[in-house]
C-alpha cells in the first residue's frame, strides 16, 4: 500500500512515487462508483440534463428542459405523508425546538445603580493629585478613584456571585466574572464592594498566615483548593497567568509592608508561595546625594516625567570608576570647540566631555563617536556633533594637527562617508539640523585662507584666468555601461564636488535659501559653497546658472539696488541687504565662460545691481567698512571679466566720470602711501589700496578692447560662428583714462627712489605697483600699432 505524500517532500520526490505506483499497477485508493436509477434505463438520476437524440428526431422543435424543482415534488408523491410531514416542517414549534443553551446565565447577577434622595446621583470631584500614583499603576484617573471611593459613592452597586456547586465540576466560571476579576475590583458575597482599606488588612492577614505556615501545609491546601476548584478551572486559571508573564516578563511582585509574596512555578507543576523582603531601589546601586534631592523636588512640585526613578540612568550621575583609560591609545579625541584633548588630560566631568562612550574615564569625542552621534534621534545631540565636526575640519585646514594626526584628517573623513552624511542630513525637516549641516559642508568644502589668496591673485596680470579645479578620473573606453556606473560614494572618493552634485545639492541649497529664513552665517556658508563649486570647473558653472531659480533667488535677496540701512551691526537678517559674497558668486561665474559671462549679463538685475555699487563710494553705502570695500571690489572684478570678453563694453561709457574721478584718487593714495621725506606720514587702510587694484585691472581690460581695430573684429566674427558684439570702447576713452595713470607712475618713480628697503616689501606697496606696470604693458602692447613711432619716443622722454 502506498503511503501518502507528507508535507515537505519536493516535487521530485512526489513525482517518483508517481512512477513507482504506476509501474506497481496496484489497485487505486479511490474508485469512481455511478448512482443510477431504479428504473434501469440507464439513466444517471441526479445527472444534468441529457439531450436525447431519437426523441429530437420524432419531434419538430427542441427538446423541452424539464425543471429540477418539478422533479423534486414529484419525488415527494411517492413518500409516506408523515415522513414527508417530518421533513419538510418549518412550523415555529419546529425551530424553537432545536435551540442550544450556551450557557447558565441564572447565577450573573445584574448591576442596578443605587437610588439617591435626588434626582440624578452626586457629582465626585476628581482632583490631579494622584497623577503621579496613575503612571506606576497604568489605569485611568477614574479607575483611580473609582477604587478609592468605592462603587455605591459612583451609583453602581456591584456583586460577583460565588463559585456554585457546578465549578466544582469543571465547568469554567461566566465570562463576566472573569472581566470583574481582570479589573480588579472586590466584593464580599453579600454584594456590597470591598474598601481599599479593608483589602490591604485582608491581604496583610493573607501575608501573615502564609508566613505562619510550613510548606507541607501550604502544600496540602493547595491540593484542597485544586480538588475543590476542579483541574479544568485550576488550568484555566495558570494559563491566564502564563500568557500574563508571557506578555510581561518582569517579575511583578504584590509589595505590602515590609514584605513581599513572589508566585513561582515549579518543574512539578505546583505553585509554590515564597516570601522575600522588598528590593530597596537605593540598596540596588548607590543613588546620588543631587538626584536624591531632584527626586524630591520632582515630587514636591508634580514635575512632567519625574515620577519614577530610573536607576539604570541615575547610575551615570555616579563617579566613574580610577583606574587608566585603557588600551586605545591611538584614538585621537576632540573637545566641543573642536581642539585636541590629550589622553593624559585630567579634565573634571563637569565640563560635559565624559559620555556613555566605550571609554567614560576618557574625556572628549573621537571621530566614530561624533559620526554616531550624528545619526542620534535626539536633535540637540545631532546638532552639536555637526557643529563639532564642522570645528574640527576647519581647524585642520589650518593645519592644527598636522603634527598630532597620523595621515591626513580630512582624507580620513571623506572616506568615512561623511560627504554622505552630511548630504542626508541635509534632507532633515528639522531647521536646526539643516543649517548645523550646511556650516559642516562649507567647512569641508572652503579654505578661507584660500579663497584670500585667490583675491590677490586675481589682482595680478592675467588673474582671472584661474585653471580648472575638477579632478581628471580616466575613463574605461571598454565601452561597457555597467563599468561606467558609479555610485554617488564612488564619485565623491575620485571627486567631492562632482559627487555633491551628482546627488543634488543644487537644488536643496536653492530650497533651502527660498523657503527658509536662514541667518546670516548660514547664507554666507551658501554662497561660499556654490563659489566653490562655480570654480570646479565650466560644467560645475553651467549646472549653477541653469539650477532652476537659484540665481534669480540670490540677486532678488542679496543683490538690490535699494536697501535700508540698519541701526545695528551686525544685523539678523541680511534678505534684502547687499552681500560680498554674492557678488563674489557672480564674478566667479562670469570668469567661467563667455557664454556664461553673457547669460548673466542678460539679466537686468544683475546689470544695476553692479552699476549702483560701483557708481557710489564705499563710505556711503550705509554698510560696514570692509563689506562696502568687498562689494565695490568684486564689482569691479565682474565687470572686468565682462569687458575681457567683449560683453557689457557700454557700461564704461554710463561709468566713464566715476572711472575718471578714481583715477584722479590714485595720486594722492600714492602720497600717503610712500611719503617723501619731511612729508607728514598718514595711515592708508590695506582695503582702500586693495580697491584700487580691479579698477587697474578693469582700466587693463578697457585698453585691450579698444585697441582692436574694425577689421579685427570682422575677421574674428567671420571665423567664429557666434555673433559678437561691437564693443562701445573706443581708444580716444583710453587715452583720455591713461593721463592720470601717466602722472601716477611718474610720481611713483620719484618716490620710490627716497623709500627703505622695508618699505619697498609691504605687500599693498608691491601689489600696486604691480596693476599700475601692467596697465602699461596693455598699452605699450598696442601703442606702436596704433600711434607713430616718434609719439611713442616722445612719450618715453616726457616720463623719463
């Protein structure tokens, strides 16, 4: 006899047996026996309808369908009248009849509330006092005093019946009394509720006869409480406690005075009652004098959530254990501020650098725990580990641990993931979150000593042509597009920036700065991120200008032509006010490209805000000294790279008398700056002279374009598919610029030669004297082109 398949067995196994049973040729398990009629015409009797072919042949039209219900009365004809009577009786009688009795509902006693000489009954007054006792017991407010007071003060009178005869049988108590037990409320047999008073002295007796008595007695009665209660009840009962313990496995022991009454099962089935002292919560682990004090504060003035003590978090409050810090040498440790914090350093636990680390006797934060800290629920830990990091990256561009650090620090951190990181916490919808974010990514991302430097040098001879930044990643030429995808951890390891705008920064940083009010220092940490990206390279630009809104949102904020100057500095709010930083942006945009330099200089915005800080002097912008120098400064420096390339050539000719007028400045600023001797010496702020070099740098620009001729520009139009146009500078404005800039250089030659050695190596002295030689050299570039050659001695002789 074959066996029949199991559950687990495989497909395959199954159907090997199959061919084991048929080349077996056994019998089947199961046959298939047709039920036919009495009559013997072969008819199948509870089959469908057949069509008979030789009676649809006698007949002209289709055979006619007999209906089942006709086919069951007639059936019933052939029955005797009282089994069809007995079958097919659907009186009322018949149905109560069939009636179960669930269960005996004779013994529930019924609630009826208690008459009051009034109306309706009394109103109980629920004060809050006892909200502190309603989180340790887990019932509601009314529960609460529903206990307290009893169910006759509430209107309720309440009885649980005792157990009948029937239990003894086995039968399960109702299920109302068992939700009456659940709740917790006790009644004596007469009916009337137990008070809380009177149970805890019934319960006390309990403790006390329990105590009294040996375990052989406690033994024999349990088995007489079994026998009466019956096994079916007894198991009822502990397997409601299993799933209680199940649900709750810490042990819940019933405290009553100085003792307490543990249940406990044993391997033989049998609850054994032990009794213990009480667990003292100050006996457990040493409580704190100051948390002692807080407790009872907490509980004096019913604070929010200070209602229970908690031992595992008191213990933190305790001293930590003398001993050395371990065998972690290596792992270097950093303060709040971002500073080194030695191993050796015995710093006091009150300046909050003792944590819940793997190394409390250590003090500070190393690298893994600040990463840690950064992915925390809790906001304020996120932000300060943010805005630690942001601290230690800035100290390490400045090259604080270069001698305390093995490797490079910030090598180390990009390749943790913290790019990663910082962009997913960039996400955040929490405020806080996201600006700490934004200064640690312009902290990764800006040197400030570098972008310094990057000034001076674009003040030199050919400065603005600064040179691609982007990292040059060979590319697999297999040709194979799964080799060529990257992902966004693996570009950010060949190249950060690409890697940042690969998972698009762009767009949350114009969310950011559209939607949010953000503060002043988290707006320049924006700006100086989208600077850097802008130097990357041409691409990294383009994706800035085409970035959908994010320029027109920073000339509207941080780019008018109009503004109101503050009482205070420095201001909260710099929406609406003119910033250096932005102007900056663009400057470094328009050095990118000339398309980009023309998309720019399409907008009118961008046009008049350059005009109007340009055409006004710094000490009369309403704004801070330097900020108004750096604003002048880099407007400047924007329309120089314009003019280079051929673009904006009409805004010298609207700028032509404030271009004069600081032309005719530059005689004076040399005299203050290189006195002759007997002359009274004045100080000249490094700023001023620092402005002085775009406006020769712009003055360099002016004199290359209005130096070609018609027929250059032709020529270059006919090679270039791109429409350029006709610059507006002619050379008789350069001229007519260049007289002051003659009698500069003139009076620099004489004052050099009465100047210290000393003197003559002030960075200000040899950078100017730079701009001024190299606005010479542009002109001397094209002069013999443009002028005769005994125009040219002459001019040699005059400042000979």
């Amino acid at each position: 006899m074959q066996r029949r398949p199991k559950p687990g067995e495989t497909e395959k196994e199954i159907l090997l047996r199959q061919r084991e049973f048929l080349a077996s040729k056994g019998p089947p398990g199961a046959q298939l026996v047709a039920f036919r009629s009495s009559d013997g015409d072969g008819r199948i009797a509870n089959a469908r309808d057949v069509v008979d072919l030789n009676a649809f042949e006698q007949k002209t039209g289709p055979p006619r369908k007999r209906s089942k219900f006709k086919e069951e009365h007639s059936k019933l004809t052939d029955e005797a009248a009282a089994e069809t009577l007995d079958t097919h009786d659907y009186h009322i009688t018949r149905l109560l009849a069939d009636v179960v009795k669930e269960r005996d509902i004779g013994n529930v006693s019924s609630r009826e509330p208690v008459g009051a000489q009034r109306g309706f009954p009394s109103v109980v007054a629920i004060s809050g006092k006892s909200q502190g006792s309603r989180s340790r017991t887990e019932k509601s407010l009314f529960a609460l005093h529903f206990e307290q007071h009893g169910a006759a003060e509430f209107g309720v009178a309440r009885s649980i019946p005792t157990p009948s005869a029937d239990t003894s049988s086995g039968q399960t108590p109702p299920d109302d009394m068992m939700k009456d037990a659940e709740s917790g409320c006790h009644s004596m047999a007469g009916g009337q509720p137990i008070p809380g008073e009177d149970m805890a002295r019934i319960h006390e007796e309990n403790v006390q006869r329990l105590a009294g008595m040996l375990p052989e007695e406690i033994s024999s009665e349990q088995a007489k409480l079994e026998q009466t209660l019956g096994p079916d009840l007894v198991a009822f009962l502990r397997g409601r406690r299993q799933k209680k313990e199940a649900a709750q496995p810490t042990i819940a022991d019933q405290i009553v005075g100085d003792k307490s009454v543990r249940h406990e099962t044993e391997n033989g089935g049998q609850t054994v009652v032990k009794i213990d002292a009480p667990s003292d919560p100050d006996s457990r682990s040493e409580v704190p004098t100051e948390a002692k004090e807080l407790q009872s504060q907490a509980n004096k003035h019913t604070w929010l959530h200070m209602d229970k003590t908690e031992m595992e978090k008191l213990e933190w409050m305790t001293d930590t254990t003398d001993g050395t810090v371990g065998d972690k040498d290596s792992t270097v440790r950093f303060g709040i501020e971002g500073s080194l914090i030695p191993r050796d350093s015995n710093l006091p636990v009150s300046l909050g650098l003792h944590h819940h680390g793997d190394d409390p006797q250590a003090a500070g934060y190393s690298l893994d725990e600040l990463f840690t800290m950064v992915r925390s629920s809790v906001t304020q830990q996120r932000v300060i580990a943010l805005q630690t990091l942001a601290k230690i990256v800035t100290k390490a561009w400045c090259g604080e641990f270069v001698d305390f650090v093995k490797g490079n620090l910030l090598q180390n951190l990009v390749d943790a993931g913290l790019p990663v990181m910082l962009r997913l916490s960039l996400d955040e919808p929490v405020e806080a979150v996201s600006l700490a974010t934004i200064q640690c990514l312009g902290s990764l991302l800006v040197e400030v000593h570098v972008e310094d430097l990057m000034d001076i040098v674009a003040c030199t001879w050919c400065g603005l042509s600064v040179p691609s930044l982007q990292v040059m990643v060979s590319t697999d030429d297999t040709g194979n597009e799964d080799s060529k995808r990257q992902t966004d951890f693996e570009v950010i390891q060949q190249d950060l920036i690409s890697g940042l705008l690969q998972m698009d920064l762009l767009p949350r940083l114009r969310y950011l700065l559209e939607v949010f009010h953000l503060p002043p220092s988290v707006v320049i940490s924006v700006l100086q991120i989208l600077t850097r990206i802008g130097r990357h390279s041409t691409e990294a630009a383009c994706k800035i200008v085409d970035c959908s809104r994010l320029l027109d949102t920073i000339v509207s904020q941080f780019l008018p032509c109009s503004w109101k100057s503050p009482d205070v500095w420095p201001v909260k709010d710099v929406y609406g006010m003119p910033c250096s930083h932005a102007v900056k942006l663009i400057c470094v945009l328009c050095a990118a490209g000339r398309n980009l330099a023309a998309k720019l200089m399409s907008m009118g915005s961008v046009v008049n805000a350059l005009m109007r800080y340009i055409s006004q002097q710094p000490s009369q912008m309403g704004l801070p000294d330097t900020e108004a120098l750096l604003l002048s400064m880099h407007s400047y420096r924007t329309l120089q790279s314009c003019i280079t390339y051929g673009i904006a050539s009409h805004c010298v000719s609207d700028l032509y008398p404030i271009l004069m007028q600081r032309m005719l400045e530059l005689n004076p600023l040399l005299s203050q700056l290189l006195p002759m001797p007997g002359s009274e010496s004045h100080r000249v702020s490094a700023s001023l002279v620092y402005l002085y070099c775009p406006i020769l740098g712009l003055m360099e620009s002016c004199v290359h374009v209005g130096a070609v001729s018609p027929d250059q520009l032709q020529s270059q139009k006919n090679d270039t598919e791109e429409q350029l146009a006709t610059p507006s500078i002619s050379w008789h404005q350069v001229m007519c610029l260049l007289d002051p800039i003659k009698l500069a250089v003139k009076s620099l030659g004489q004052r050099l030669i009465h100047q210290d050695f000393e003197k003559l190596q002030d960075g200000t002295v040899v950078l100017l004297c730079g701009c001024l030689f190299n606005v010479l050299a542009a002109y001397y570039s094209h002069f013999a082109s443009i002028v005769s050659q005994r125009q040219a001695v002459a001019f040699l002789t005059v400042i000979r």
